[in-house]
C-alpha cells in the first residue's frame, strides 16, 4: 500500500531515493525521511550497522564526533558494500570544536574517520558553545561561517543545526547568510514542539526528530499498545509511522538487527488522521534526552 500522507508531509511522495521515501531540502538535495540513528548511550553494533544496509534498505547514517564512532562505521559501510553516492551520511560538530578554524577541520577529521571526501549534512550538535569570553551567539555565528564555507566548498553537502529553538534560528538568520537545511531535535509523541516545527516549516528547514521512541517510554503507554493491536503493529512502529506521517525525518537507533527490521518495517500501512490525532494529544513536554534549560 502506498503511504497517504496529510498536508506538508505529502512532499514525501515527490521524492524517492535509495532506501525508500525522502523529504526534499531547500537546496534540492532529497533526505531519505528513515535512518539509522547511533549514539555513545547503549553501545554500538557493527553487525546491526552491516544488516541495516544490506538486509533492510537502511541509505541513511546520522552519527556525530561525541558518539566516538566514526571510524567504526567506516568499517561498516565498507562490508556492506554500498556504494558512497547511494548514502545519506550526517555527523555533527562538537561544542568543543566550535570556532571558524576549528570547526573547518573537525570537518576533515570526521570525513577521515568516516572514510568519505563529503558529508551529505553537517549539523552543528549544540546551541551552547561554552567558549571562555564569547557569547554562545557569537560563537555560534563564527561557526556558522565555517559551516556556509564548507556547504561552498562542497565538502559539506547541506548544514543544519540540531537540538536549537527558534531565537537560535532567528540569531542565525540575523547574524548568517545561509539557512540551514535542516534541524535535529528530540521528536517523539510525548515531546511534539509544534511551535518550533511551523516555525522550520515556516523557513523551508526540514524538521528531523531523534528519540522516536522516546528511549522506550512510549513503547508501553496504553495509547500506543492500544494502536499497535488495531494496526496489528508494534508500537515502535506506530511511533515511527506517527513522526513520518507528521514530515518529520526519523531516525531511530537500535544495535538489535530484529529492531532494525522491525524499525523498517512502516512503509505498508498508514495511521488513520484521528489516530494521528490520538499520538499527538500524548504531548506532554517531557523531554528524555536533553536539559532543556534555556541557552541565550
């Protein structure tokens, strides 16, 4: 069954790439709108990253410098033997490489490390700079400079920014020439920042959730179990079907290659809008991921 998707999302269906449906950016590049998320939280399985890409279809990779596995996935994506050009590569920039120089070859290292020339999204991890007698905007402007030189150059295919508000965005767009492409946040159903998705929507910036699954606190909300019987689903892939219907590019983790399958699997049905409805009244601004204590 094709996917019936409401309103913004239905962009989805002009896009295909390898690996299935992808969300278009503002620089007509297309993002595979499922990948494969790693983290340093709960290990790292080349196994899993192997089967992801040979056995499900899995073209996009988002990993980053903190999660101390770049090279690791180098490995990994050499034993599948998928090509570069059919990968969706995204990794991110560490707070503590901030700055117009450093963030230029805090770049090339994790091209290095992940064994590419390019990177299909640099994101810039953190708001928070942390750097002694600099404003986080300041910083965040300087390094935002480097990121537009490296999207020039080509090396960086698209940027973005991950975990940041709307007065972040607004600083950027004042301080910036280039907007981002995209914006990784904390998505799940109990932490839906409507606001801060219009507002992306609002600028043409793809709006990507991690947490899908909300570390797995939602897998056992009577809601979800209650549609993953209707559905005769899982609630993994109610939650994951949920964040795709509503445009957002999903991209759960797991080192489980049954997880990963069963992850996959959420391209044959559609959640009726009333269900949808359902997900979405679950908000309750919970966050499981991040202290969401404001940066200026």
């Amino acid at each position: 069954m094709v996917p019936r998707l409401r309103g913004w999302a239905r962009s989805l269906m002009a896009s295909r790439v390898r690996g299935g449906l992808a969300l278009p950016l503002s620089n007509g590049l297309s993002i595979p709108v499922l990948g494969l998320g790693t983290s340093h939280v709960g290990g790292y399985s080349h196994e899993a990253v192997v089967y992801a890409l040979q056995k499900c279809g899995i073209r996009h990779i988002d990993t980053a410098k903190r999660y101390g596995c770049e090279s690791l996935l180098q490995n990994a994506i050499k034993e599948s033997g998928v090509k570069r050009e059919d990968l969706w590569i995204t990794t991110k920039l560490w707070h503590s490489d901030y700055g117009y120089e450093k963030t230029k070859q805090a770049c090339l290292e994790s091209c290095r490390r992940l064994g590419v020339e390019y990177l299909d999204l640099y994101l810039v991890h953190w708001p928070d700079a942390q750097v002694p007698g600099k404003s986080s905007r300041e910083v965040r402007a300087e390094t935002w400079r480097a990121m537009e030189e490296l999207y020039a150059t080509g090396m960086c295919r698209s940027i973005g920014v991950s975990n940041f508000l709307i007065n972040h965005l607004e600083q950027l767009k004042e301080d910036c020439e280039v907007t981002p492409h995209v914006n990784q946040v904390e998505y799940h159903p109990f932490q839906r920042p409507q606001e801060l998705l219009d507002y992306c929507r609002s600028r043409n910036i793809v709006f990507e959730g991690y947490c899908p699954l909300a570390k797995g606190e939602a897998l056992t909300h009577p809601k979800v179990i209650q549609l993953a019987k209707k559905y005769g689903k899982t609630p993994a892939q109610i939650c994951i079907r949920w964040s795709i219907q509503n445009g957002v590019v999903t991209i759960p983790k797991s080192t489980k290659v049954e997880r990963i399958q069963e992850n996959c699997e959420v391209f044959d049905f559609t959640l009726a809008e009333d269900d949808v409805a359902i997900l979405n009244g679950m908000h309750d601004g919970r966050h499981v991921s991040w202290d969401p204590t404001p940066i200026v």
